[in-house]
C-alpha cells in the first residue's frame, strides 16, 4: 500500500499536498524575503486540486483548503503592504 493511501484505499490527492507545499513556501519567502509571488502557485493548485479532489473522490480537501487560505491571506497582505508604499511615497511627493 501506497503511503498516500488510508485504511480504505482512498489516496490523497497530490496536487493538496504540493498546494500546501507552495503555500508554506510563499510564508517563509513572504517572511524572510519579501517575496509574495509563490502564493499565485499556491492558489492555482489549491482551486484545481479541490475540482479534481470533487471529481475523483479523493482525500485531501483540508489540505487545499488550508493552502487556498494562506496563499489569499498572502495576497491580501502584499495588496496592503503595496498600497500603503504606494500612498507614503504619494504623500512623501506632495
């Protein structure tokens, strides 16, 4: 039996586990390195591995979940973090 495979032979679907990869990925380059961009990869697989998950029965949904939340948590705070650059050197301008 398959490491990814439970008790009733159910697997996990691969694309969960790599979503939830990218998205602690994105956190530690967010937090380290400033970088937010890995988030977009952490999104995208996390959408299309809940419509495969649907599609083929799988397990693993938890995981996409948690990768979709950190990854738009991300991009909310990198909108933020932006916007207020944005407005400091607007003001900092005037």
């Amino acid at each position: 039996m398959s490491e990814l495979q439970t008790y009733r032979g159910t697997r996990y679907n691969r694309l969960a586990i790599l979503s939830l990869g990218f998205a602690v990925l994105a956190t530690i380059g967010t937090v380290f390195l400033g970088v937010a961009v890995i988030a977009v990869f952490a999104v995208g697989a996390g959408h299309v591995s809940l419509n495969q998950i649907r599609l083929r029965r799988e397990r693993g949904r938890g995981l996409a979940v948690t990768a979709l939340a950190i990854g738009y948590a991300i991009a909310v705070f990198a909108l933020i973090s932006a916007l207020s650059f944005a407005a400091g050197y607007v003001f900092r301008q005037q």
